[in-house]
C-alpha cells in the first residue's frame, strides 16, 4: 500500500496545484500590490486594489479599523484626477 502512496503523490501534488490556482489572491496580496503601486504613482491600479480590499470588509469593527486605507484610496482617486471618488472616499474615512 505504501508504494502505491508514493506513485500517487505526484498527481495529487499537481490536483492540489491546479485547485491553488484556482483560488482568488488573498487580500494580503491584493493590498501589498495596492500599496506597491501607489508608491509608483500608477493612481489608478492603487485605487482599485485598495477598493478590492474595503469592499471585502463586511464586519463593523474591520471597516473601522480600515479608515487609513480608505483615506489612501481617496489619495489615489485624487490623484488619478477621480475627485468625485475622492470626495467619496475622504467622507468616509
């Protein structure tokens, strides 16, 4: 039984692959990308990742404690020429 184990690890390491992939980007990367491209001025890539991530809090306490990445994100907006976003976003935060 144990040969047998070893001959199918493989195929159950690329099926566990192929179902990883298949996975969203978790929000950790999504912010960390946000943040990255913030810091090279790309306004617009930023704003929507960080869009990605205030969206994805639905617990009170967590939107709360999200009030600098709102305020990052009506940064972005504004630079990207979105004022109206902007003006959304800084109301919030």
């Amino acid at each position: 039984m144990r040969g047998f184990q070893v001959l199918l690890a493989p195929f159950w390491l690329a099926g566990w692959s192929m179902v990883a992939a298949q996975q969203p980007e978790g929000l950790d990367a999504i912010y960390s990308s946000a943040m990255a491209a913030f810091a090279a001025s790309k306004w617009v890539e930023a704003a929507e990742g960080l869009e990605k991530v205030v969206a994805a809090a639905t617990d009170p306490s967590d939107q709360a404690r999200l009030a600098p990445v709102v305020y990052t994100m009506g940064a972005a907006h504004f630079n990207a020429g979105a004022y109206p976003k902007a003006i959304e976003a800084f109301k919030i935060s």
